[in-house]
C-alpha cells in the first residue's frame, strides 16, 4: 500500500458493523469490516502501543500502585486531546474508484503490532483468508484512529470500554484517596 492518505469510520446499522476505509496518495481504496470484538481487540492493541508496552520499552520493577496508574491515564488522555486538536476532521472524505482488494470490504480478522525498519510500528489489519493492509504508524495516525474509533463505537452504542489505561481500563482508586 502506497502512504495513507485519509481514513473513515463508520458504523453500518444493517450490519451491525464498522466499515473502515484507507484511501491512499495513489487514489487506492481499500475498505475493510470491523465487528465490535475486533474493534475492542484492536482498541487494545493501539492503547498497548500508545502506553508504550508494544514499543519495547521495558516495564521495570514491581507493577505501579494504582495512583500511579491513575496519573499514567490521566497524562495518556491529556496527550490525546492534544494531538487530536492538531487532526483534520472537516476535510470530507474523498472516494476512490480504484479498489486493489475489490469492492466488497473483507471481514478483518487478525490485528499485529510489528516494527518498521523506519522505527515507527506498522499496524498489521488482515483478514481471515485474503490480502490486508499495513499501516506505517506515527502518533498523530494512532491517536485519530482512536478518536475514530471512540466516535464511531458511540454512535453504534456498542458500550465498549474505550478509555486509556491498563488493559483498556480506568482502575479504581483505592478507598481513601479523594
């Protein structure tokens, strides 16, 4: 696949699925469904690498109290607001009629985190049998793919857990702190 140039989310009631659409700087379309457990496996997936587990960073010592993590959250969230003011949201987006993997979306089936040569991850979107594609990440890429994902999961009502933190979760904090 030639360098992404936009991406669209969208949720399909008659389905009841997402059809997620890259279109690339050489005028390619490549249209994919997501079911709500792949959604949630793929949130996951990127809510990994955006703590920075995927990225090999090593998880020193003995796992942090709560608090800790609830600040790790709190900064995660913080980060993401900031690099989703600085993304494009108003350009519509523009259809392409070539369609390398044809024009039925696959069902995506398996989602991989593996490094680039460039140092920045590829996100690995494949179906069950089929081509997929890879996506050479940076955080402005991961952090609109998550607020597309949010949006869209909302407006579906499929009630999945899409916050940052550990696991996908917001821990609780322990009784007494305020």
């Amino acid at each position: 696949m030639s360098q992404m140039h936009q991406m669209q989310l969208s949720y399909i009631s008659t389905e009841d699925r997402m059809l997620f659409r890259i279109n690339t700087n050489a005028r390619q379309e490549f249209r994919f469904w997501m079911t709500r457990r792949y959604t949630g496996i793929l949130w996951t997936t990127l809510s990994k690498l955006l703590e920075g587990a995927i990225k090999g960073q090593p998880q020193d010592g003995p796992p942090k109290p709560i608090h800790d993590s609830l600040v790790k959250s709190a900064e995660q969230e913080l980060k993401h607001q900031e690099v989703v003011s600085q993304s494009d949201f108003q350009t519509g987006y523009q259809e392409n009629t070539y369609l390398p993997l044809g024009e039925e979306p696959a069902l995506l089936f398996s989602v991989a985190i593996k490094p680039n040569p460039d140092a920045q991850a590829m996100l690995c979107l494949h179906p069950e049998n089929g081509q997929g594609v890879e996506i050479v990440l940076n955080e402005q890429i991961v952090h609109s793919l998550c607020k597309l994902i949010a949006d869209t999961t909302n407006k579906a009502g499929w009630n999945l857990d899409l916050s940052f933190g550990e696991s996908g979760t917001t821990p609780e904090p322990p009784a007494g702190l305020n």
